[in-house]
C-alpha cells in the first residue's frame, strides 16, 4: 500500500495549496474536508488527480480514516 501524504503550501498571500498522495477513490475528498476544518477555509477550485478515479479498497476504508484523522 503506497504511503498516504498531504502535500500544503501557503503561498504569502494567504493561499493554501494541498495535493493529497497515495489516497485513491473519493477518501482524498475526506482529507480535503479535513483541511478546510483546520485551516478555517474553503474550496476555491479543485483539480482531480488520476487517483481519484482509481477505486479504494473500500474494506479498509473507515479504519483508515479513523487512524488518520481525528475530530475533536
């Protein structure tokens, strides 16, 4: 299993870049909820990876997500 990474620049204007990595399917669109949530910020424009029309391994889904995110 490919490891899974966030990639987040803030650029000097304020702007936040993220590119997720290694997450295919829709989980990437959790991590990007994620982010908005920590960043206090919303989507302005998004472009889909070729992972994102990969399929995930649906199994191992909500284990994944409750060991790589936690909401407090």
């Amino acid at each position: 299993m490919a490891k899974k990474q966030l990639k987040i620049k803030l650029l000097p204007n304020g702007e936040i870049k993220m590119e997720t990595v290694g997450i295919k399917g829709k989980k990437c669109l959790d991590y990007v909820k994620f982010m908005e949530l920590l960043a206090d910020a919303k989507v302005e424009k998004q472009e889909f990876t070729k992972e994102y029309y990969e399929q995930d391994d649906t199994q191992t889904y909500q284990n994944e997500i409750n060991q790589d995110i936690r909401y407090n």
